[in-house]
C-alpha cells in the first residue's frame, strides 16, 4: 500500500502529514518523516506536497489563530472502541481540555479511563484528532507522544493550558 506525505514547518516544529489515494488524512506526527513511519507501518511513504495542501493550510490558519476545528477527511486505522475515543477527542472544544476518566464516562464507559488513555495514546492522527486536549484528572499533561512540552504549547495556543501550569 502507498500513502503520501508531506512535513512543513509550525511554530512547535516540523509537522508531518499522510494521506492515501483519496487524500484522506490516515496519519500526522510532530516532527519528520521517521516520527510518521512510526505511526503508520507497513505502508510505502512518497513525498507529494500537493495530496496534503489543504492539511497545510488549515494546520497554518489553526497556527494563525484563524481556525478553531479542522475539516478534512480522516481514515485512521484502528478498532471500534478506538474509534469512539477519537471521536470525542473531535468533540473537545478549542481551548478546553477533558480528563481520560471524563471521556469514559462520556463514552457511556466510567471505569475505562485506562482503555481511553490507550486508545488515545494509539491515535494516529494528532492535532486534527486533538489527542492533546487530554490531561490527567489533576489537570496535568500526561500522555502525549511527541512530549509534554509540544503539548503545552499547543494548550498555551488554545489558552487552554491548566491553571497549575499558567
């Protein structure tokens, strides 16, 4: 299977982005292209800046402050349950966060806090699936694969940064 990708630069450093035939968006990764061969496997990646240019402009007017939500396509891999998590990540706010614990219970699961940190962890498609709206119950930033400090300038960004850490 091919995809094609592009990276371009952000304020919080290179981003990477993936699509398929249909430019539908199956993975993004801060940084550049091993950041993103490690979300998606099996895959042959070709460099096409074209496929991904509307992903570009919008992740640059999210970085503006122009664009509050995305509207691309997605078509992450994954499993039901997964699914469903990355589906409400979608349905977080700009500029505020919800808990692992606020998901389940949103998600009609209370005690899979656990299962919605995995499913979160395992998301494929940061920023745009907004898996660093996602804070521990106390408000502090845990799980985040590309590392607290990309996540804490993406909530500064959103002026969704816990109060503990204003």
């Amino acid at each position: 299977m091919t995809h094609y990708y592009s990276t371009f630069e952000t304020p919080v450093g290179p981003f990477s982005v993936a699509v398929n035939d249909d430019s539908s968006i199956v993975a993004t990764a801060f940084g550049k292209l091993p950041s993103l061969k490690n979300r998606i496997k099996g895959c042959q990646l070709l460099v096409d800046e074209e496929s991904s240019a509307d992903v570009q402009r919008q992740v640059q007017e999210y970085f503006r402050g122009e664009r509050r939500s995305f509207d691309l396509p997605l078509e992450p891999t994954g499993t039901a349950f997964q699914h469903s998590v990355w589906d409400a990540l979608v349905k977080i706010p700009h500029g505020q966060t919800a808990s692992y614990g606020e998901i389940a219970a949103r998600l009609n699961h209370p005690k899979a806090a656990r299962a919605v940190g995995r499913a979160n962890g395992t998301n494929p498609i940061c920023l745009i699936v907004p898996c660093h709206r996602v804070t521990g119950t106390d408000g502090s930033l845990t799980g985040f694969a590309f590392g607290k400090k990309i996540k804490e300038k993406l909530l500064r960004h959103e002026g969704a940064l816990p109060a503990s850490l204003v």
